[in-house]
C-alpha cells in the first residue's frame, strides 16, 4: 500500500528534523494521504523538496526558515506546520521561572508564538530573530554574549544552544498541528484537480471546435490557444503562448475593435497566402478576466469546402427540387394567376427574388420554378444565408474572379 501511495504521491511533506518526520510518517501510514515524507533542515530541506518536485509533488509541507527557504528558492507555495502553542505555553510556565533568562531564538513565526507566551508569563526574555542565512552565526554570538539561561528555538538554534553546552527546549508541533496542515494540503490538493478536471474539460472542448480559438489579455498577448489555431497558424503552441496577436493578424478592424474592447464578427485578416474569417469577441472587462478578448478564426478556404460538402450530402440525401407546379393546390383567381406569371418567369436565365411571409409558400415555388425551367436537370442548390460571413456572402450568391481574394 506504502509503494502505491508514493506512485502517486502529490504532496511533499520536508521535515527539518527526525522526530517530526517519525510523526509526520505515522499521520501518513494511519491516514493514507498521497504524501512523501523528506527529511532536510534549511539548504537540505530545499535539496529535498527538489527532488520531491522531480517526483511529481504538487503541494508542499515544512515549517520554520526550512519552510522559508523553500518558498524563497523554489518559489513555490509551502504550507507552514504551526508550533504548538500548549507545549510552549506548558514548557514556559513549568520550568522557567521569573529570574529565568530567556533567549527566543528563530524565524519570524516563531517569535511571534513565544514572545507574548514569555510576556503572558512575565518572563525576563530577548528575541533574535534568524532572517537571512548569512546573518545566523551573528545572531548566535549576540546570544552567547548575553548568556542566557536558556535557548528556546527551532532546530537551529536549538542545535546551536546544544552544541556549545547550553540549555535547550525545541519549539516542536504536536499531532494536531501535523494533523491540520495535512488537511489543509488535502484541501489545497482537492481543488487542484477540480481545477484541473475543469481545464481539461475546457481544453476537450475547445480542441473538438472546427475554428481556431485564441485567448488574449489586455495587452494583446496571447495566453492560451487551441489545438486547431496552433495548426491553423503552423506554429508550436509553445511559440504562440506569451506572443503579441499583432505578430500574427494586422487588420486595422480587429485593431479597432480590440482597442474599444468590442465584439466584431465576420472579419476577413490576411496570414501568410491565406485569408482567415475572424471573430473577436469580448470576454468582459471585470477585475477576474482583465478585459480578455477571444479570437474565432478559421480559413475561408475551408468554409467554402464545408459549405461544398454538405451541399454535396444533403443532394445525396434527396435535398433536391422535388416539388413542381403541379404540386401547387389553390382555389382563388389570384393564386392562379401568380402560378401563370411564376411559369412564365421560369423560363429566363435571370434571377428570380421571391418575397412573402414565413409559411406562404416560397420554398414550393422555387423549386417548382426550377424544375419547370431549361436548368431543372441541373442541381437545385438551397444556401443558408444567415450561416454565411457578410462578406463571403455575395461571392457565393454570385461568384467570383480568380485571384479576388
């Protein structure tokens, strides 16, 4: 069970000594967290969580400068194991007293926890604080000159104190604490992959789209692209991420729109050889997104070929002009006479409007048109108009010279 958990480990717990690492262990055999346990105190802790990043740790645990350092180096988010208040409170109380000289030796956390107990208490106490690693050794000869009559701190001052003879009492974190910032990275790992779940969810989506879709802040830069516009663009997502729009689309109306943060639809840019359709749309211009916009693009080439195909499958799938005139059932003179001049009408090669209301009949008078007519052998081709981009629309009403584009 012990391997399968570390196949999967996620969260790196780095302890800066033995005995929290014998705790910390236990909390991860009883709980069955997908948790590593390092052991590494300050350089060595940052050591470890390296090595533990090159394991797939997502998520880290330390405490004291170890949990400092690893966030400076790394820059990564650690959760920080708290000390325990009840030992230090209990320590303190018990076994000093008044007269007892006490040095308060660590990090800023730690200060913060054992002053206002020894200020509680009444305690005669200094603070030196450990910052930067090159100012330990001063710290600790300032704390030797006082002399005190004990050092309360973490692992390296507690070391320190114990190594040249003096009393020492190691700020230590209970099960508790260990307890609570295991939940905490539990809470951390479970949003991370609801976070995850929902960016490859999005991701799935984006990449079953026929179009291009780029996301672009404020700036212009480009933050996240799918599949199809990397192919679209011929050019490695890794390339395009972080890289100005304008190095790749130059139209003075998306330029316009993106500057005004407006949605503008069926635009005709220029790449390379190719001419694109493009959409820019805005996203919103609130503090979370930062006014992104979104880029729909994809070649007019390929719409025309799409529009060619599913003409070619709905005629196969008897999309054809079936109905004629014959088909026509009226009683009024009026009619009949619309069914005369619609006759008449079908036997010219011009183009033909025909106007009325939703459910009067047009589509059964085009069709009976066509086939009454010298082209009824030919195809009968039905155009959605409002499928089309404005701008591609009259060239495939109408036709176009070669090279138009």
């Amino acid at each position: 069970m012990l391997a399968d958990r570390e196949e999967n480990m996620v969260i790196a717990f780095i302890a800066p000594h033995e005995r929290i690492s014998i705790a910390a262990q236990s909390i991860v055999e009883a709980s069955g967290y997908p948790a590593k346990i390092y052991l590494g105190d300050l350089q060595q802790g940052v050591r470890a969580a390296r090595q533990a990043m090159a394991e797939g740790a997502k998520i880290f645990i330390s405490r004291g400068g170890t949990a400092r350092l690893i966030r400076q180096e790394l820059g990564v988010e650690v959760i920080e194991v708290e000390a325990s208040v009840q030992r230090t409170l209990a320590y303190v109380y018990k076994e000093t007293s008044e007269t007892t000289r006490i040095a308060v030796a660590g990090f800023e956390p730690l200060i913060n926890l054992v002053a206002p107990v020894c200020d509680v208490l009444g305690r005669t106490y200094r603070s030196f604080e450990l910052r930067e690693k090159s100012s330990f050794q001063t710290q600790m000869d300032r704390i030797g000159k006082w002399g005190p009559d004990v050092v309360i701190g973490d692992a390296i001052a507690y070391h320190w104190a114990q190594a040249r003879g003096l009393d020492a009492y190691l700020i230590e974190s209970s099960l508790e604490t260990l307890l609570d910032a295991f939940e905490r990275a539990m809470l951390v790992y479970n949003n991370l992959c609801r976070y995850i779940l929902a960016e490859e969810k999005l991701a799935t989506v984006l990449n079953c789209s026929r179009e291009g879709a780029i996301l672009i802040n404020r700036e212009g830069v480009i933050e996240e692209i799918n599949r199809q516009g990397c192919d679209i663009l011929s050019q490695p997502r890794d390339e395009l991420i972080g890289a100005l729009l304008s190095d790749y689309f130059d139209n003075a109306e998306l330029n316009r729109a993106f500057r005004k943060n407006q949605t503008a639809r069926n635009m005709l840019v220029n790449y390379r050889d190719e001419k694109l359709a493009l959409d820019h749309i805005t996203v919103s211009a609130d503090n979370v997104t930062g006014g992104a916009s979104v880029i729909l693009f994809q070649p007019v080439q390929k719409i025309q070929d799409t529009g060619n195909v599913i003409r070619r499958k709905l005629a196969d799938s008897g999309f054809y002009a079936k109905y004629t005139f014959d088909d026509i059932f009226f009683a009024s003179e009026k009619m009949r006479q619309l069914v005369a001049v619609a006759k008449q009408y079908s036997q010219t090669d011009s183009n033909i409007m025909i106007v009325g209301e939703t459910g009067t009949g047009k589509e059964l008078f085009a069709q009976s048109i066509h086939n009454a007519g010298p082209l009824a052998k030919g195809p009968f081709v039905a155009v959605n108009c409002a499928a089309l981009p404005g701008a591609l629309l009259e060239s495939e009403l109408f036709g176009y010279a070669p090279g138009a584009f």
